[in-house]
C-alpha cells in the first residue's frame, strides 16, 4: 500500500520534521525577499524569446512551399509552442509573476495555448494536485483516470489497455489534460456532467472554436494555396509541444522514488509533513540549464513541488539548498536522465496493466509503491538473518549491510542535533 506514516517511512521524529520545516520556510523567505529586477527581465525576455520564435515561424512558412523552409519553420513553432506551455503558460498561470503586479503577466489574466481553459486547468492542478500531490484517491492526476500507476488501486480489465491508452495520451496530451480539467471543474460546481450547457462546457466550448481555430483554420488560410503545409506544420508542432509536455511531466511524478499516500496520511498532516510529502512524491531530471529551460525547469519538479508559487528561474539555486537538506535529513533526492525517469515510468504503465498476481514484489515494496511496511517486513528478514547467523555461526551480508545502515544513520542523526 501507499504510505500512511510519513515519519516512519523517511525514520525522522516529529521534531526532526519541524526542523525541516523551519529550513524550508527559510528557503521561501529568502527567494521572496530577494525578488526583483533581474527575476523580472528573465520572464519578459523569455516572453520575448517565444514570440519572435513564433513570428519568425509563421513568416517561415507564410514565405514558401519548399521543403527546407517547411521544417525550419515547423522546427520554430515547435518550440515556440514549448517555451509557451512549459515555462509561460504553466508557470504564470502557477502565480510565479503575480508579485510583479504586470496585468498581462499575470495568474488572472493569462491564457495559455493549449485546448483546455487556463481557468480550468488552475482549479485541477494548482489546487487539486499540488494540495493532494500523490494522495490516492484524493489527487486525480495519479495516472490521470485512465492509467493504474499503483498498486493502491484495483486492477480492472479495462487496465490490459494501459500500454495503448498511453500512446493515444501522449499523442493528445493537451486534449487528456483539458478533459480532465473539465471534469474537475464539474465536480467543483457540482453540475451534471451529461448538461451540454453547463458553465463549463460552454467555456471549453469557447476555447476550442478559439484554438481550433487558429491552428487550423486561420492561419492555413491565411497561406492560401499553401494551406495544406501550414495545417500540416501546425499539427506538427502540436503533436511535438504534446509528446514533449507528457514526458516531462511523466518523469517528473511516475519513476521509482516518487511515493504514493493514503488519505489517512493527509488526515493528520501539518505544513511541515506537507513539505515532506512533497520531496517523497516527487522526482528530479538531470539536466543543463538548457534543457531545464525547455522543460519550464520542471526538471526541477521536487522543488517545484515545494515551491509551486515562487519564480521557476530560481529553482536552480533552490535545488542546491534542498538537497543539502536531503542529505542532512538522511532524505532520498530522486534524480535521473530524462531517459532513464521515462523508461521507469513506462515500465510502471505496462507492469501495473497486469492483474497483481503476475507480479513478483509485494505492495510495501515495489519499485513504483513503497510504504513505511516494507522496513516491518525488513523486521523478520533480520530475524531470518540472526538464525542463519546462528546456526553457521558466520556473519551474513544481509547484517552487515543494515549494522552499517544503522551507524551511519545514527551518526548523520547525531551531527544534525549537535
């Protein structure tokens, strides 16, 4: 099962995880208070940046039909698209430049280009997933409702799909985070999710004709007679903004290391366990400051998680400071190469499509769902290894690996107090 018993699972005390907790704050204050000029040329220069991308983009294939300008073209809208949904879009929309008090820069007033309503996506995601970040059964966003990425939850038939559901999901990412969006906003109105007219149809009506629209009706015909390669372009560089979107998100929440809860955790949490939760449940991708740029430095997803509302180009710096924390603290910092993190996640999706008892590792200690349980379970394996030791009167390895555990622990433990 999913953990239930933070402090067990991360071996802290309470006053370990307040202390914790105290440090963090100190992080926040600090970003907070050293905001300014430099945080502010950064998101206008990026904005900047995407535009004259986009410009340069459509000026690309607006000018001709030849195969070289249609890939150069396509290539810059390609991105421009990215930087939009990854580090504008998600980002401003996150509150990360409400501080600046600049109206079009701002959590309120931005639309970003993707299908779904910003307006929707803020209630499913800022509040819903970052509150329950990886609660079973409280954050919709493990898995999505139409992948089973723990074993907390049930194994239906309809799970043998997962492999292909998650082809079609990457392919139309943006259209699987705007209907799940749409659902969300249902449920927060408490409208019937079959009225056709309700508030939130209509409005994901609205957006549709909007970007639909645009990518591909006006700006085809705008081409004229080369309508077929602008359309053709558009819905490359859609369908590259998707793939790209779904695998840094996938990294960032479903390789090993990113654990699960159970209600009964969040139940009796505080602020300080909030943050705790938010350092197990998510994981990091190595990467260059470039790369982090084209992920909207969601490659930094632990302290994105920690921090959903301070500005993404201080991550960086962040990042140094919470794992130090980590390794005062004895904490996992889960981190890996893109490559690697997608390959976990996939595993996880085409593994957790199969009834449980085609599985070999038990729910406490799987590699995609661990729980405090499985040091229990660690209980009896000392047991055996005691006997074993006993009767051969040697010392086996499993008892030399967990006494050194044990004493580095404890002397991490005492440095912390001293």
């Amino acid at each position: 099962m999913a953990i239930t018993d933070i402090n067990e699972f991360a071996h802290l005390t309470d006053a370990d995880i307040e202390a914790l907790g105290r440090e963090l704050d100190a992080i926040r204050r600090d970003v907070e208070e050293s905001r300014g000029v430099r945080d502010a040329r950064y998101i206008r220069g990026v904005i900047r940046l995407q535009r004259s991308l986009e410009l340069g983009a459509r000026a690309t294939l607006f000018g001709s039909r030849r195969r070289p300008a249609w890939v150069v073209g396509t290539a810059m809208l390609s991105l421009a698209k990215i930087i939009e949904n990854m580090e504008l879009g998600h980002n401003v929309t996150h509150g990360q430049w409400d501080w600046m008090n600049d109206p079009e820069i701002h959590s309120t007033t931005w639309e970003w280009d993707m299908t779904g309503p910003s307006e929707h996506w803020k209630r499913a995601h800022n509040y819903s997933h970052h509150t329950y970040t990886n609660i079973v059964g409280m954050d919709d966003d493990v898995g999505f409702g139409i992948l089973r990425m723990t074993r907390d939850e049930k194994w239906r038939p309809i799970n043998l799909l997962q492999p292909i559901a998650n082809v079609i999901l990457a392919a139309g990412f943006e259209w699987g985070i705007a209907l799940h969006d749409l659902t969300a906003q249902k449920q927060l109105e408490g409208v019937d999710r079959f009225a056709l007219t309700s508030g939130p149809n209509r409005q994901f009506a609205v957006k549709i004709v909007r970007q639909v629209g645009k990518d591909f009706v006006l700006f085809p015909a705008l081409t004229g007679r080369a309508w077929k390669h602008t359309l053709a372009a558009n819905a490359t560089a859609n369908l590259v903004r998707n793939l790209w979107a779904y695998a840094v998100i996938f990294c960032g929440h479903f390789p090993d290391g990113a654990e699960k809860f159970t209600i009964e955790q969040f139940e009796t949490e505080n602020r300080a366990q909030w943050y705790l939760r938010q350092m197990l449940g998510s994981a990091n991708i190595d990467a260059g400051p470039v790369m982090a740029f084209m992920t909207g430095n969601l490659s930094y997803q632990i302290e994105h998680h920690l921090f959903p509302d301070l500005p993404s180009n201080r991550y960086a710096e962040i990042a140094v400071r919470v794992r130090e924390l980590c390794d005062k603290y004895d904490l996992p910092y889960t981190t890996g190469p893109l490559s690697k993190q997608y390959l976990l996640a996939l595993r996880t999706i085409h593994k957790l499509a199969l009834p449980d008892r085609f599985l070999r590792r038990t729910s406490d200690d799987a590699p995609e769902t661990s729980s405090e349980h499985k040091f229990r379970l660690s209980g009896s394996r000392i047991a055996e290894a005691l006997r074993i030791d006993a009767e051969t009167g040697r010392r086996s390895g499993l008892m030399s690996a967990l006494r050194a555990h044990a004493e580095a622990r404890v002397e991490r433990r005492r440095k912390r107090r001293t």
